[in-house]
C-alpha cells in the first residue's frame, strides 16, 4: 500500500515528529476530525499546538482541499502563530488554509462580494478619534430637558457610556426596541404586583402606600436607556453621513447578509468543510451567531472549538461566559479535556484551581462527569515553592513588601526579567514604579492610557 505521504506530499516530516509527541489526550483531539468537537484546553496545555497539527492531520487522512479549512482566531497575533506552525507542517500549503480573525475573515468575505454589499463600497473604517468626535457631537445636541443633559457639559463619562453601550449592541447583536419594551414591560408588571407597594410604615408613608420613589427610580432609568438607544441610533446616521464604518459593523454586515440571503450563506457553507475555533470562550454574540449560521446545513457539522470558560478574559470585550455551556448543548459535541500543564509546578496549579472553584458559571458544574484539574508535566513540575499568600495593611506597605522581595531575589541571583508584578487597575503601576526606581530596580511597564479609551501604551526603562 502506498505510503500516505507519498499520497500527500505537502505533509512534512516535522508533521509525523509533532504528532508523536502529543500526549493521549492531544493525540484524541487531533483525530477526532469528524462532527463538533469542543475541546476544554486548561492553561500551558498546548492548545495551539493541537490546532496546527489537526489542520495537518486533515490533510493528510483526507482529500480535503486546503483552501476548504476556515480558523478563525481572536487576534491577529494569533492567526499569525497559527500559521508560522502550520507552515512548519505543510510548507508553503500553509498559506491556502483560511485562518482569520473574525474581523478579517468578514471584511474578506464583504471586498470577495462588492456588489452585495455596494452600500458600503466607498466607506472607510472609522478612527477611534472619529468614533470620539461623533460621540462627542451627540452629546453637545443635547437640550436641558434632555436625560442625559450635563449642567457642567461635562461629557466624558458619558462619551465613555455612548461608545461602550453601542460597541455592547454590535457586539451582542441586540435590537434596542426589544430592550425598550422588554424594560417597559416589567415595569408594567412590577406595577401591578406589590413590587412598588411599601412593605413596613417609613415616614409618611404606611404599609401598603404606592412607592412612588422606587416607581419614579425606575421609569427614570428607563428614560436614560431610550436615550442612550437614541444616541446609538445618531451615531449610525453620522457613521453614514460621513461614509464611515467602525470595526464591528464588518460582522453585523455579514452577519444580516447570511440570515436574509440562503443563496448567499450557502456558497459558504460550500466553500468550507471544516471549521475550527480557538480563544472559544472569548468570542461574543454576534461571532458566535457567524460560527452558528455557517455550521446551520448539516445537523452534525464539522466544527471543532477550542477553549476553556475558566479563561473568559475578555467578558469587557463583549465576550460571554456561558460560551461553550451553550455549544454543549447545541451541538452535543464530543468533549475532549487537556489537562497536562507544561508550563507551571503543581503547587501552582493547585492555587489556581481552589481559586476558580469560587465561579458559579463553569461547563463542570454542569456536566459534573467532566475533571478539569491540572496536572503539572513539563520541565516546571520538580518546582516544589509552595505558593506563599501574604497580606498587607494597606497598599502602602504591600508596594514596600512586594519591591523588597524583588530586590531580595535580585541579590540571590535572580534575573529581573523572570518577575513580574500583575495589578488591578493602571493607576496601581505609578506606586511600583517609584519605588523600583527608588531600589535602582530594572523594569518595563505596560498599561492603558485613557485618551479614546483603546490606545495602548508601554513604556521601558
């Protein structure tokens, strides 16, 4: 019988080398091509590895064109790591595999279709200072009998909401009037309960009085909402007006185009016979929604998600936690769980998960068949440091503490550059970095910085 990399040359040696130094679990991941599949990758499990070594497992074990293969990643940086290790696998092959991000992915599917989407032909991708302009232009309509009026025309907090609410709807796909009435609704309804009648005598007021504070509170804040939903609605008529779009309208584009137009999906769901996610817990409404359309024509498509809900890290982003619950149940997938740790020692990773045993909203507490403990097998495992948990008076002093044991394990021969210093919000950094420079201490910031509310900053020293 012929060897099947003489049936396939563009499988490398290196693939055959990868492959076998997978561990059982990986290797299950990597063979199990057909039908949804949702692998749960704890950290330092080699997720990324698995991806690359699937896609080339596919090719080799199947007839599948390259160019049949849509990735989709959640960074840039990632689908380029993905691609650098796939070429390592298949050569210049590599570079026919579909592997986006879903914002990449999109924005080719609308310049493949021109025509389809010729309203939007001309228009530019907004600027973060453009999307600021037109928020602050909103708010400088505002009229004083207006909910979100600013009697010191102070707006900033306020732009800061426009923008993070309109991003939200985008994100999410929601449809402002359902919201409204949604809202409406269960303000009807609390009124005709006992929900706005005084439960206990408070001042004037007796058991059973109408609370018309609480009832007031509430009909307010409906009106802050329907204002915030007008301004969304002001900020799609400036985006056209100025024949511009912003950076999540490439999906709700696409996304429309596929749930009105059957002719339209279905080139695409012909165009790719495998799919594969990674980052899955971090993808929000509206990608999951994109991943949900494609994979609509079989019952039981190929469709293969990576990720781990413990690591939800941008729930900021629009990212949503439930994520892979609701794949498990839509798609019954067969589960494949990673559980050996490469990159850290067991006390470690023991620390971590009493920590994260705290969340309510994990797939484990569901399927309780499921083990998610991890198990350190990489070079870090004959690490024996307990985890040390030290607390301080006052932040005060755990800056003096944290720098001094930096210091210390400076003098005892350790490399600066093997410590690191996570804080909570930014405005943290600017105490650390006063003392480090006080102990003459090496080191390398990087934090947000404010200005649009997206530039990215990062200093050295």
């Amino acid at each position: 019988m012929k060897d099947l990399f003489d049936l396939h040359p563009k499988i490398n040696p290196s693939f055959e080398e990868a492959y076998q130094g997978l561990n059982i679990a990986q290797k299950k991941a990597v063979d199990s091509i057909e039908g949804p599949v949702m692998v749960i990758a704890g950290p330092g499990t080699g997720k990324t590895q698995i991806l690359s070594i699937r896609i080339g497992n596919i090719l080799k074990k199947t007839d599948c064109d390259p160019k049949s293969i849509l990735c989709l990643t959640y960074t840039e940086a990632g689908a380029k790591a993905m691609r650098d290790r796939l070429q390592k696998f298949i050569g210049a092959t590599a570079y026919d595999v579909g592997i986006y991000t879903f914002h990449s992915f999109c924005n080719l599917i609308i310049r493949e279709n021109p025509e389809e989407f010729g309203l939007f032909g001309n228009f530019d991708l907004a600027s973060d200072l453009d999307l600021n302009n037109i928020a602050t232009d909103i708010t400088k309509s505002f009229q004083k009998d207006h909910p979100l009026y600013n009697y010191k025309n102070n707006y900033a907090y306020t732009i800061y909401n426009i923008l993070k609410l309109i991003q939200l709807i985008k994100q999410e796909n929601w449809d402002p009037n359902k919201i409204i009435d949604d809202y409406k609704k269960e303000i009807i309804s609390s009124k005709d309960s006992d929900i706005y009648i005084y439960k206990q005598n408070r001042g004037n007021n007796k058991k059973g009085d109408f609370n018309e504070n609480l009832y007031k509170k509430d009909t307010d804040k409906l009106k802050r909402y329907i204002a915030f939903f007008e301004c969304f609605e002001k900020y799609q008529e400036s985006l056209r007006t100025k024949e511009l779009f912003d950076f999540h309208d490439m999906l709700k584009w696409v996304l429309e185009k596929f749930k009105n137009d059957d002719t339209f999906l279905a080139k695409y769901q012909e165009r790719f016979l495998y799919y594969l996610v990674d980052e899955y817990q971090d993808t929000n409404g509206i990608q999951n929604e994109i991943i949900y359309q494609l994979n609509s024509y079989f019952d039981s498509s190929n469709i293969f998600v990576v990720g781990d809900d413990d690591q939800a890290i941008y729930r900021f982003q629009g990212a949503k936690m439930d994520n892979m619950i609701e794949f498990n149940a839509k798609y019954k997938p067969e589960i494949i769980i990673l559980t050996d740790n490469y990159r850290s020692s067991q006390h470690i990773l023991n620390a971590a998960g009493y920590s994260i045993q705290n969340n309510i909203e994990r797939l484990i507490n569901i399927r309780t068949d499921l083990n998610k403990d991890l198990t350190a097998a990489g070079k870090n495992k004959a690490y024996n440091d307990q985890v040390k948990i030290i607390e301080y008076y006052n932040f005060e002093a755990e800056v003096v503490g944290v720098c001094q044991q930096i210091k210390s394990n400076i003098d005892n021969g350790i490399e600066p550059k093997e410590m690191a210093i996570l804080y909570k919000k930014n405005n943290e950094a600017d105490s650390y970095v006063k003392y480090l420079q006080a102990l003459k201490i090496p080191y390398s910031v990087s934090k947000e910085v404010n200005v649009l509310q997206e530039n990215h900053h990062q200093t050295n020293h």
